[in-house]
C-alpha cells in the first residue's frame, strides 16, 4: 500500500513538473540597468569674527580668496553628471551689513556664474538659498567647466561697532548635491 502511495505521488509529481509554466530567463537585464546616484560633499566654509572684521577700513573687503575647484574636469565626470543643487547658508551675528560673492571661474579666469548674497546685520534670520543647476536651473555646462571660485566677503557697515552676541562673527557654508548617470 505504501509503494503505490509513493509511486501515484511520484507520478503526479512527474506530471506537475513536466507541464509546470516557466519563464524563459533574460540575462540581458544589466543592459536595461540604470544608475544615477546623488553625491553630497561640502564645498565653502568661510568664517570671519567682528574683531577681524574691523580692521580692514570702512566699505573694505575683509576676505577675498581664489582656490582650485575641479571635481567635474575629468570628462568621464563631466559627461555624466545630469544635475546639481548647491546650498549656501549664511549666519551673521555680526553688527555688521555685509556682502558675500561666490564666482565660478573658467579655466582661462572668465567668470561664468556669480552668486551674490547681502546680508544684514545681527539680529539676522539665517539665510538659505538652493542653486539649482540643470533642468529648470542654470546650465549644467557651469558646473562642468568651473576650474576655480573666487570667494569674496566685503564689509557695508562702519569698522567701529560691535555686536552684543557673545561670539560675533560671520559664517558661509556651502555644499552641494549632485546626481550623475553612471550606466
């Protein structure tokens, strides 16, 4: 009786798997693959305290630097990356009105976008501005043919006064998101 309880479910078994629904493999799949990973980094941090502030005379410019910035100057990079955000944030405890400029520089020193931020003195919200570049954004083509940025930071106010925020200073931060098409 147990052998043709075993033989009657082998059989059925048989049965199931010989007419059982398979799909056909497609190990093409890679080829339809798409990667677009967002990368984060940070970009600026400029802090300047009130007491440096005031010694540059009246209307001055207290910071004032160009540096090297090339992530997308590889082609490999540059072909790939779809779009960006950068984001500034401003904090100024400072008695001060200031003004901040950042430029992005070609490689022959040609200005190609120039973001510029007036900022008011303590009590000051937080300033926050996103930079879109890409679709609905600035051109792409900015990001990928910036060699350099030209920071500058200049004093509106007088070179005498003094905030009464236990720190006073001025802060500029700035990072960026960038999403690239890998495959």
């Amino acid at each position: 009786m147990k052998g043709l309880l075993f033989r009657c479910i082998m059989a059925f078994t048989l049965v199931l798997t010989t007419f059982s629904c398979s799909e056909e493999q497609d190990f093409n799949q890679f080829d339809d693959l798409s990667i677009i990973p967002t990368v984060a980094s940070s970009i600026l941090l400029v802090e300047s305290d009130e007491e440096f502030i005031n010694t540059v005379s009246t209307f001055g410019a207290f910071y004032s630097q160009t540096f090297n910035f090339d992530p997308f100057n590889e082609q490999f990079v540059a072909e790939r990356l779809l779009e960006g955000v950068i984001q500034y944030e401003i904090e100024n405890t400072t008695s001060k009105e200031l003004n901040f400029s950042v430029e992005f520089l070609s490689e022959q020193g040609d200005a190609l976008a120039i973001d510029t931020f007036n900022i008011e003195p303590d009590p000051a919200p937080l300033v926050t501005l996103d930079v879109v570049y890409g679709p609905g954004g600035r051109n792409i083509d900015i990001l990928r043919n910036t060699s350099a940025l030209r920071v500058t930071a200049q004093n509106l106010g007088d070179d005498t006064s003094t905030s009464t925020s236990p720190d006073p200073k001025v802060t500029l931060r700035s990072s960026g998101d960038f999403l690239f098409r890998l495959k």
